[in-house]
C-alpha cells in the first residue's frame, strides 16, 4: 500500500511517496521512508506528527493513502 510522508521547512517542501505492508505504523513509514537521513534535524521524540492534520501517535497503524505530516 502507498503511504505519504510529508515535512516543510519555510523555504522548501518534501512529499515521499512510501510503499509498505499493511500493519505498519506511523513511525516505521517515517523510518522506512529516508526523510530521517536527509532532514536529521526531525527528531520523532520532540517532533509531533499528524495524519490529515489530526495529531496521531508514533504507534498509530497506516492505512492506504494516508498522509503523515511532521510537524515542526
């Protein structure tokens, strides 16, 4: 299944379009997807994360074409 991930800077946006099993939660699609190693400045244990703009846990488990925002 297709799962976004989303992080914005004020000078620039990114969108990772990940693919992961079903079952997966939140914080394993931010893991999986790269967006750690290029943006090190996320920390997941400070930084919230939402889905559609509704704040979720780490632990919330994915759903097709859902969206996870991080927040900053």
């Amino acid at each position: 299944m297709k799962v976004e991930v989303v992080f914005a800077k004020p000078e620039e946006q990114v969108l990772y379009d990940v693919y992961v099993d079903e079952g997966v939660t939140a914080e394993q699609v931010i893991n999986q997807s790269g967006i750690l190693e290029r943006y090190p400045e996320i920390d997941l244990a400070s930084n919230k994360i939402g889905v559609f703009g509704h704040a979720v846990p780490l632990a919330r488990v994915m759903e097709p074409g859902d969206r996870i925002e991080i927040y900053r």
